[in-house]
C-alpha cells in the first residue's frame, strides 16, 4: 500500500478516546495483604527495637500514595463540533426507530453542554447557488441538537465532487485550536481522495502544541438510505440505492491531552448505558516528564531481626505502574512486587538492598539511567520525614542490568514476572557504616531515585509503530474492540443488508476505509514524540538503626 493511500486512511480515523485509560492504571495492593494489615506490622531488630509505629508507615505510605505527573496541561473552553452533513451521511438518521448514530450524537452535545462555556457548530453550505460546499459556522443549541439529527439536515448538501474534509484547509484558521476541543463526525467516504489533509492538519496541530491528544472512534449504526462508495485512486463515488443495513460512522476528537481523555471517558460511558460498544484509540505527542511515587504496602515476612551476618525480609509491593494511560511509553514496573533486604554487616553498618524489575516488553532497545538520593528522619512530634542529609551514607551504589526470563526471589516460589520476557534489573545498596551520624531509636528513610531514559532506535522505522503498538498495555483490549468493528474486512460481515444487495455490499466493504491501516500510520505520527522518554522510579528503605554500637 503506497504512502497517499496510507495517509489518506490515516486521516480516517483519529478520533476518541482510549480509556482504558480509564483504561489504564492497573493497581495490585500486594500478595493478598490489604493496607490495614500492613500498617499493624512489628518489624522487630535484634534488642527488640520495634519499628511499631503506625505513624510512621501511614506517614510513609500518604507521602508516597500518589502518582504525579508534572507536565504543562492546557484547559480547554471552547467545544468545536464539525458534522458532515452530506447526503451520504443522510441513511443514518432515516427510519422510523432511533439509530446509534442519533444517540452517539446526543450523548457528544450531552457531554459538551455540561463541560464547555462556549461551543460551535461548523457544517456544510453551498453559498450562492455554487455546487462545491463550504463550511458554515452556527450556534450549538438545544434546536441544533434535534437538528443534527433530523434526515433533513444531511439532505441539504449533494454529495459533492470534492471532499468536505480538504475544505478544512481553505478555512482561514484551522478547525483545530489551542485551547478547544474540536470534534468531527463523519464517515469517511471521501472523494477526490483528500483525507490526507485532516491527516497533516493533525500533524500540525501536534507540530504546534506539546500533550496534546488525537482519539479516532468509529461505531457501527443501522443505515438506511442511499450509501455511497469511494474507490481507492481518483474515480468518482458510486452509489448503492436504497441499502438497508449497517454501517460505520468516525469521530474524531483533537485537543489538549487530558480533555480528550475525560472528554472520551465520559462519552464512553454515557454510549455504554446505551449499550452503544464503540472501538476508539487515542494518540498523543506528551513529551513531558514522569515523576512517579509509588505507594509501598509493607507486608512482614515473620519477625524482622537485623542480627549480625543474618538477613531479614521486608516485602514492598509496588501497587503503581510505570507507564501513561495509553500505554504509549516502553517501560512499566512489575506490579506484583519488590523485594527489600535490611542486613548487618560484621562491623555493625548497616546495608540495604532492593531488587525490582522494569520491562521492556519485546523490546531491544537501550535505556540511560542516572540517580541520587536523599536521606530523611521521622519526626514523631509532627508526624513528618525531615530531611537529614546525605553524610551519613558511606557508600551507595545503584546498578542496572538487562535480563531475560523470569524474576523471583529466594523467598517466593512466585516469578515476578512472566519468562520470556526482555527485563531490566535494578538494584540499589545502600551502606551505613559504623561511623555515620545515625541515632539509635530512629526511624530513617532513604528516597532513592532512578532515572531512566528510554531510546527508541526503531523510532522513524518502518516497524516503529508495530513495535510501539506492543508496548501499548491495552493492546488486546483495544484489537478486540477493533476487531467488532471491523470484522467485516475479515469474510464475516458486519453489515446487513438484503440477498440483492450484497454483492454491492461486498464492494463497500472493500472500499471503506481499513482501521488498521489508519491505526499503523497513526502510530507512527506518535512514535516521533516519543523517541526518548525519561521516568523517575523511587525506591523507598524505611530501616532504624539496630545496634547501639553502629551509631556514633
């Protein structure tokens, strides 16, 4: 398939919304320990020094519950609602009961009219009598809603011979603003071959503005009317008379990140209750930086005891998840758990270790890292860590390392991750030597933070966005979705319609545009902003200081 046909399928399709996002942070508190349990556990040291102190874990836990995403969010005002209203659009607004087009629109003008001060209308008119239409900007009102929905609204404009969608562009702003969200609803049966400019005006748009958010949604609705058929290459649109079916319509929503997403999530479960499935992606251009703090659930293997050349076992499980809404970053962190090691060393120090595993799932590329660390003290009067500098650390060393298989550790017969998988290791010790500053009946805390850089050498490839489609946690989720859409282009049908009819049905069906084609060209627009991605991970040790002769 050469590139004009790629990109014109691009355009067909960027429009929704990924909630798996909604979708997306998957959570686990840990092997079956809840945050109550954990909160009541002794961690004993060799003199029967307890670390009891359920200030302190609560303490440790608020300060490390959430997951905060610094980035510059852009709000958006203004709601831009663009409806092709030609007459190929006509069928789906016909008959005598209400069709999912009807309500996917009224659950849209729902949504904006409860989210937006300003909204907009844009359709198509043939001003003074011309054939070609343009579009015509109107008030978006209550009487507009009915009439977005009325037959007579999309009987008003042939279908014309050239395409509504390329008359964006001789607009004399883009229909894709800073601080707007801007829906289009259409289906995509372009003559002239011209979705290629909503393709490039989407790539301006992201050229333009940083986190921003292209959702391409397509639903299937009953159709009845005349459905026209676009050929691939340069021929005019033939028509089938009469179909009584089911076909797909799109909509695509382009605007500041986050209020597509809650744009999408809202719209989604309003189509839900009306038992209305769509099959939606969202791709993003974020470029900004993750810091993510994830909360530790402190489960007690037995007693710990901190006693000379013997080991005790705190397990910390990692309930956050190293990776964006939609998947679109290569690493996460294992969700099922972190392994953390307080030892004495024969001097009296004191060492701590962590082993944790961040994968990078059927992927080969390389990945820079960097740390520090900071050193904090629990203040029991004030119920906060105070910082206490980083003197009292003789030697701290962070390393990382790529493997392959399973993690586990010698105190599960549970692999912390699946086999076969590309994983990097991380471990960090960090030693307290006989001579540090520490107090004796204290309670420290050690933040260490690891930065990763992730570099895509596929980025700009043609598998680029192959590869970055398996990175994307939903992935099965969203192909099944896709997949109930378009099982028509798979010898199933999803459309209906009457023995007479379906040889011209068959024909349809191989025009239309193809959604996995316009998702791989939409993946790889997004692979360009994110060639390198840096993530914070904190490693958190919560120890005291078990011996009087190790702490001057």
């Amino acid at each position: 398939m050469d590139k004009k046909v790629r990109k014109r399928m691009l355009c067909g399709m960027l429009a929704a919304v990924l909630f798996l996002s909604g979708c997306g942070r998957a959570r686990s508190g840990g092997r079956g320990t809840s945050r109550s349990d954990t909160a009541k556990a002794a961690v004993k040291t060799a003199d029967a020094l307890e670390i009891r102190n359920d200030g302190v874990i609560r303490s440790h836990l608020e300060n490390n519950r959430s997951l905060n995403i610094h980035r510059t969010d852009r709000n958006a005002d203004t709601f831009r609602l663009y409806v092709e209203n030609t007459e190929a659009m006509a069928g789906f607004a016909s008959g005598g009961l209400t069709t999912d087009y009807q309500e996917s629109i009224q659950r849209v003008m729902d949504v904006a009219f409860g989210s937006f001060a300003e909204l907009e209308i844009h359709m198509l008119a043939c001003p003074d009598g011309t054939d070609e239409p343009e579009w015509a900007e109107a008030e978006l009102n209550e009487k507009m809603t009915r009439r977005v929905q009325n037959t007579a609204f999309y009987s008003e404009v042939k279908m014309p011979g050239s395409s509504p969608l390329a008359a964006l562009a001789w607009e004399p702003e883009s229909p894709f603003q800073e601080n707007a969200l801007t829906v289009l609803v259409s289906s995509f049966i372009e003559p002239g071959n011209d979705l290629n400019v909503l393709a490039e005006q989407i790539q301006e748009y992201f050229d333009k503005y940083e986190n921003s958010a292209a959702c391409l949604m397509g639903i299937t609705s009953r159709f009845q009317g005349d459905y026209y058929v676009i050929p691939y290459g340069d021929q005019p649109a033939c028509r089938i008379v009469d179909f009584s079916g089911e076909a797909p319509f799109y909509m695509v929503m382009v605007g500041p990140e986050m209020t597509v997403r809650d744009f999408v999530q809202n719209l989604d479960q309003r189509l839900e209750k009306k038992n209305i499935i769509p099959a939606y992606g969202i791709y993003t251009n974020n470029v900004y930086e993750q810091i993510l703090e994830e909360p530790l659930n402190f489960d007690v293997i037995g007693d710990l005891k901190s006693k000379k050349a013997e080991a005790g076992v705190i397990r910390s499980f990692n309930t956050g998840t190293l990776y964006e809404d939609d998947g679109g970053c290569a690493f996460y962190a294992a969700s099922s758990g972190r392994v953390e090691t307080l030892d004495s060393d024969p001097n009296g120090g004191i060492s701590s270790s962590t082993q944790i595993s961040i994968m990078s799932k059927d992927y080969n590329g390389t990945a820079q890292y960097g740390w520090d660390y900071s050193l904090y003290s629990y203040d029991a009067e004030t119920g906060k860590w105070v910082e206490a500098g980083k003197n009292a650390l003789t030697q701290s060393t962070v390393t990382v390392k790529n493997e392959r298989g399973p993690l586990s550790d010698s105190h599960s017969t549970e692999p912390i991750l699946a086999s076969g998988r590309n994983e990097m290791r991380i471990s960090a010790r960090l030693n307290f030597g006989s001579g540090s500053p520490l107090t004796r009946d204290q309670v420290y805390r050690v933040e260490v933070r690891l930065h990763l850089n992730r570099e895509n050498p596929n980025a700009g490839s043609e598998s680029a966005g192959t590869d970055l489609r398996k990175y994307t946690i939903v992935h099965s989720e969203y192909i099944a979705a896709v997949g109930r859409l378009s099982s028509g282009w798979g010898g199933t049908k999803i459309w209906t319609a009457s023995p007479r009819l379906w040889a011209d049905t068959q024909k349809a069906l191989l025009c239309t545009p193809i959604l996995e084609d316009l998702i791989a060209n939409l993946e790889q627009m997004e692979t360009e902003y994110q060639d390198n991605r840096e993530f914070v991970e904190y490693i958190d040790f919560v120890f005291n200081v078990p011996q009087e002769d190790s702490a001057k």
